[in-house]
C-alpha cells in the first residue's frame, strides 16, 4: 500500500526545504530523521547565494531575516585563502544571511508545520527496495520496526548517505588531507583588535585582516573594533577522521591555534565552533530509478559557504518536477532533467571550489605569487561580479529544449516590479504559491488565448514593466524561465513556440 507520496530519508536544510516544496505542489511527504531531536552541533553558519534570492521569491526571505541575532556581514568573502571584496560595489552580486544552521532548521521546520508536512524524528531507515510501482523502506522506530512505500524515495541523508549506496550508485572524488576549524568568540583584554580587524597577539605580535600563512598552516581573523565577537579560522593538514556529531572544544580549537601560531592565543567564551574536512565528490546521477539523491548526499565541495546554497537549490529544482509526475500530467523525461540541471549545477560549484583548493593549499613561491595575481585581477570590477556569480550560483543558465532560445531562456527570472490593474506587484509575489507563470508584458492576447488550455496548471498575468526584457516570460515555479518571446516577435512564430513550451514542461493541454 502507497503510505505516501514521496519518502523524504533525512531532515537537513535540504530535506526539510524538499518538504516544504512537495507541500506547497500538493504532494505528501514523509521525511524520516534517525536524529530524535533537531541537532545542536554547529555546523554551517549561515545562507548565501541564489537561495536567499528564492527564498525572497518564496516570501520566506523576511522571516528568516528576523531570526538573525548578528548583523549583515561586509559583503566580503574568502576565496582559497584570498577574499573575494564586493564592498565597494553598490549592488554586490554575492550576499550572506549570519543564520547558523540550527536556526535554519528550526525556521524550515516550523514552516513545514504549517504546511502540514509529516516529519518523523528518531525514525532510522534500515533498509530500502524499489520496484517499477514504488520504493518500499524499512525503518526503526521509537515503537520497534515497520515498512512504508511511496511513489519516489528522495535521499537527503547527507555525506554518508545509505540511500545512495542502496541506490548503487557511484560517489567518486577525493577528501583533502586537511581539517579546518572555525569559532565565533569573545577575545580577552590582553589581545587588541587592531583598527583594520585584525590582531595584536602577545608573544606574535600584528597579525593583519584576513588570511596568514605560517609553516604549519593557515590562520584567519575577521574582527572589527565595534564587536565582542571575532571569527578565528585555522587550517593544517591532517587525516583524522571526525565524528560529525561530536562538537568541537574551546580547548581543540586552542591546540590548532597555538600549532599553527607557534604561540598562544587566549580566547573567551565561545559563541559558535565548529571542524569540518573538504572533499570534492559528486554522484554519478542523481537519480536510479524511483530514488533520487539531494544536497551532500549528491555532492560535497572542498569549501565553505556553498553547500546549503546546492542543496536547498536542488530541493527546489526537483519538488515541482517530483509533483508533476505524481499528479499525472509531467511531459515524458521531465524528471531526468533534474539530474540534467543540478548535475551541472554541481559541477561548477565543484570547479570554483576545487579552484579554491589549488589557491588555498600550495605553499612555495609559485602559489604565493598565483594568489597575488589572482587577488589583483579581483581588483578589476568585471572578473570580481563574475566570480561573485560563479560562487552565488547566479551564472547558471539551464539546457533548454529545442533550439533558437531568448537569452534570458534557462536563466533566474528578475524580480521585475511590476504594474497591473490591481496595483503594483512583483515577480517575486508571483511566485510565492510556488506555481508556473505566464507574465504577459505586452499585452499579447493571442499568447493568453494560447496559455488558457494549460490555465489549470499555468497561472496567466498581464502586467507593465520599465524596460521590459522580452514581451513574455514563461516561469517556472523554480523561478527559472522556460521560455521567452523576443519584443514584437510576430504571433505566427510566437504562439507555436509557447504551445511547445507549455507542452514541453508542463505537460499535454486540458480538454
């Protein structure tokens, strides 16, 4: 008997967005945590990327700005040991959310409340079998064993994830002989923030903003002469295997200082530690059959402040195209351009972050001077927005069907402000009940006429727009645009070239 709709393995930021998406498609899911309780290791510390874009699109953006207790960090961001400085644009292409991953959960997990999601905590997932019809799972309750089955089992189980290895499918890539610790902490009266941010150390001596490179590894400050509260960053080669869930210590995290150091650096109270290793691995495919992989189950970058971004990214990619199936009407192989889109969307955040492996880990003169032309060529605006992009996530274009694509076909839809006869909208409002648009921007009836078979699946918009980009868009509800129609491009091109993309992805029309 189908129990459920989609088996969510795993209720990390990934798996609890993945939810909160089925929910807003009308589907059913059932995310299965073998945690008992929400986890209160730190880990990542905060959201950056596109996901704060679409979590705006999803009018989420505001309430999880409101449970951020720090401040908007300086739009300035590491980069393998270098830093990536939009603070002298007006309009930085890379933002950051200080929200620390327990927080995010808890925020994901009181919205999948309301949306009614059923989220089962303590529930471990033993054993997985699949069929043409569905995927059935042994799972271990707080209540002894039982089986449920749902249409698609999606895994969001992480980085040692047993539904991929149940799936059969291959994890390759390499993990980096190296650890890395990172602490939000108070500093004693005896180390001075000095007026650039960064530190006088007894027995050191000024040790300046941002990275420095000793024989023994790699030391990172981020302070400011306003704050309590400093950002301590160390890295050194290591091979010891971590428990992910055993939290790191004042004194572990004083150990690695004074390694890498050579001297002691008093610290107070800590406000948020955490270790974590790098590794650079991506799934074959995203999907075997009725399972499906997201987030680190599908990929794992050797860097930080990007995993979350893919992760929630992936959810939000693979829900709408999961729910059209479910509900009957997806266009063959529409499911298979999950893996399509967010395979390649893995593989450039695994090309940044493995550039920023070579930056971050050589040690002679010849990386040294690397890193000083790769910081002076940050100088220029244009190669800084365009690596601030490729870290966003924001430079991704989808594949799209066919040929003869509007530029903006396969890209992020802007938020356009929008006119209409109800007043003044935006693209993002549109987009909050997670729903397909057809935003008609020239008042092109003959496009609306054409949309109405699909209207039950399609919502239909007419607006004005300062400077608009084309005459029509089509979104999809991942705010991605399907399809474009070029300004005053004429109806007998334009209307077949909207019926093939309604039908492409959204499926046959009404009758």
């Amino acid at each position: 008997m189908i129990e459920a709709d989609v088996i969510i393995v795993g209720a990390g930021p990934t798996g609890l967005m993945l939810a909160n998406e089925l929910r807003l498609a009308g589907v059913r899911p059932l995310v299965l945590e073998r945690q008992p309780q929400r986890r209160d290791t730190p880990k990542a510390g905060g959201l950056g990327g596109q996901i704060l874009e679409l979590l705006h699109y999803r009018g989420l953006l505001d309430r999880f700005q409101a449970a951020c207790t720090d401040p908007a960090p300086a739009p300035r961001f590491p980069f393998g040991g270098v830093h990536l400085d939009f603070t002298q644009l007006a309009d930085p292409p890379l933002h950051a959310l200080p929200l620390p991953q327990q927080q995010l959960e808890r925020l994901l997990d009181e919205r999948a409340g309301e949306l009614d999601a059923d989220i089962r905590r303590g529930h471990a997932v033993t054993g997985v079998s699949q069929d043409a019809a569905a995927v059935t799972v042994d799972v271990r309750g707080p209540d002894g064993p039982y089986q449920v089955s749902a249409r698609y089992l999606v895994g969001c189980d992480g980085a040692r994830s047993r539904v991929r290895d149940w799936a059969g499918i291959g994890f390759p890539g390499i993990t980096y002989p190296e650890v890395n610790r990172l602490a939000q902490i108070t500093l004693p009266d005896t180390v001075t923030v000095l007026g650039d941010g960064g530190l006088d150390v007894p027995g050191f001596g000024a040790i300046r903003a941002g990275f420095t490179r000793t024989d023994h590894g790699l030391f990172g400050i981020g302070a400011s002469p306003d704050s309590q509260v400093v950002s301590l960053y160390t890295i050194e080669d290591e091979t010891t295997e971590y428990d992910d869930d055993t939290p790191m210590t004042v004194t572990e995290l004083q150990d690695s200082l004074h390694r890498v150091l050579g001297v002691h650096l008093p610290v107070g109270e800590a406000i948020r530690l955490s270790r974590f290793t790098f590794k650079a691995r991506q799934a074959e495919r995203y999907r075997h059959g009725r399972i499906l992989l997201a987030g680190d189950a599908a990929h794992l970058f050797p860097a930080t402040g990007v995993a979350i971004n893919a992760g929630m990214l992936d959810a939000v990619n693979l829900a709408w195209k999961l729910a059209a199936d479910l509900h009957g009407h997806a266009p063959a192989g529409l499911l298979d351009t999950y893996h399509d889109e967010r395979h390649l969307a893995g593989a450039r955040t695994l090309l940044h972050t493995r550039a920023q492996v070579a930056l971050r880990r050589g040690h002679d003169p010849a990386a040294e001077a690397l890193r000083q032309v790769f910081q002076e060529l940050l100088a220029d605006e244009q190669p800084l927005r365009r690596m601030g992009a490729l870290v966003a996530g924001t430079d991704i274009r989808y594949p799209m069907p066919g040929s003869n694509h509007h530029p903006l076909a396969g890209t992020f839809a802007p938020d356009l402000t929008l006119h209409t006869d109800q007043g003044i909208t935006s693209v993002a409002e549109l987009l909050h009940p997670a729903r397909p648009i057809l935003l008609d921007l020239a008042n092109r009836p003959e496009l609306r006429e054409t949309a109405r078979d699909w209207e039950q699946r399609v919502d239909l918009h007419t607006a004005k727009t300062d400077q608009r980009p084309a005459d029509a868009l089509l979104i999809r509800p991942d705010a991605h645009i399907a399809w474009a129609v070029p300004i005053d491009e004429p109806a007998d091109s334009a209307t077949p070239a909207l019926r093939e993309a309604l039908s492409g992805w959204f499926g046959t029309p009404q009758m």
